[in-house]
C-alpha cells in the first residue's frame, strides 16, 4: 500500500478568526503556527501546505508573561559594522504589534520556501476591523492560552474530629444511687465476695481490707500484691460481678 499524498485539488482551506485580546504572545504562535502548517489535518504532510487561514485581530492587546516585555530583546542588524539593534519586546509590541506576531509565528514555520508560503495564510490587525467578512472566518476559541492570574494560597483548614452523639451525652449523675452504691460498697466486706481466707489475709496484707479500696485498683494492681496470681484475681473479679461491683478500668 503506497503513502497517501494529497493533491492540490484535495486541500481544503478554512478561514479561523483569533481574538488576541489577553492570550499569552507564545502561546497563541504555537497553535496559530500549527494550523498554517496543517497538522490539524490528518492529511497532513510535512512537504506540502494543508493548513488554513488565520486571520488575528486586537495584535496589540496579546500579553507576555513574566518579564519578558522588558527582558527579551529583539535584534537586528544592517550589515555593517557597528550595525547591531537591539529593541525591548514590549516596546515592539507597542510600537509594531503586527510585525512582533509575524515574527513570533514566522519562527515556528519552516525555514524555507514552504514556511515563507504558509506564512502568506496570515492575517494580522491590531483592532477589531478586518477586511475578510467575505471569506466568513469560523471564531477560533484559544482559552487555554489565556493568561492566568497567580494561584490563591489557601489557608490550611483546621482539622475538624467528628464526635459520635453518644460521646457528647453524658449520663446524669444520681446522687441518690450514688449514696446507694456507696452504702453497698459498706455493708459488704471483703469476706462476703466469696473470696477464700488466704486470697482475703494476702489482699489485707496489701493494704486492701475494704470494697472500696479493692473496687479503686486494678488487675495489673492486684496481681502485683504478693501470694496474688491469676487464678485470685479471677476468683475476685467472680466475686465482684456478682454483687454488683468491678475492678478500676484503665
């Protein structure tokens, strides 16, 4: 199967409007130089001109970023020695927008007889006006090469923790069944837990002879009482459970 090659008969040429107005100076030769070329296209060939017209308006409102207007430099030379000009891209943008986006544009062309041809596709006026209303250009939209303003910086949000409702509801403190459990923890002594005589003699030699005290320790506190092992702390926290008490939670 041989390279399809498109005729001088098969190009097709379509007529784009551009409005410069705030689009970044490289940013619209890129896309402007893409569409003289034709790679737009999928005919398109690189020894050929498959592009379209491009038809630019408002030149003189494109835009640089950064500091190029008044960094990048444009020069020129007459031939002669001591013949070296140099002009700021900014003052010829005011001076000669038209001549600053042919040349932006002219340098993403070939350099040849071919990029000279495509170049001729181009239109470029500083105002509103033109003289092409007959051709009917399509309004060609280049938002993405609209300058940007700085990105806002914003400010770290707190972390918020969300809290459960039960977390929030706090039981009501009773203190009549406080004063019960109170008199409870009083009337019943170590002995009536169930607890055996040795695990009763060891506790009291650890300094707890009454409910309250043992209901105030924990486990890891018990077990640490001397002649007190596993099986004494389950024997005690049996006895607790069943009359209504419990060892202290960590």
């Amino acid at each position: 199967m041989s390279t399809y090659t498109p005729k001088k008969g098969d190009i097709q040429r379509a007529w784009h409007l551009v409005d410069a107005d705030g689009l970044v100076l490289g940013r619209l030769a890129s896309e402007v130089a893409k569409i003289l070329r034709g790679k737009h296209k999928p005919t398109f060939t690189p020894h050929q001109d498959t592009g379209d017209h491009v038809v630019i308006v408002n030149a003189d409102k494109v835009v640089l970023s950064g500091s190029k207007r008044t960094d990048k430099a444009v020069y020129s030379h007459s031939g002669y020695p001591g013949g070296l000009k140099t002009k700021a891209y900014g003052d010829l943008l005011v001076d000669k927008p038209e001549e600053a986006l042919r040349m932006t544009i002219g340098g993403m062309l070939p350099k040849n007889r071919l990029g000279r041809q495509m170049l001729t596709k181009l239109k470029i006026y500083s105002g509103m006006d033109h003289p092409h209303d007959a051709q009917k250009p399509q309004q060609l939209e280049l938002e993405h090469t609209r300058q940007r303003g700085p990105k806002e910086i914003k400010p770290a949000e707190p972390k918020v923790t969300e809290v459960k409702d039960s977390e929030l509801k706090e039981e009501p403190l009773d203190e009549n069944n406080s004063e019960i459990e109170m008199d409870a923890q009083e009337s019943v002594s170590l002995g009536d837990l169930g607890l055996t005589e040795a695990v009763v003699k060891n506790l009291a030699a650890g300094g707890i002879t009454t409910i309250e005290e043992l209901v105030g320790k924990t486990s890891e506190d018990v077990l640490g009482i001397a002649k007190i092992g596993p099986k004494a702390v389950e024997q005690i926290v049996d006895g607790l459970k069943d009359n209504g008490f419990s060892l202290k939670e960590i």
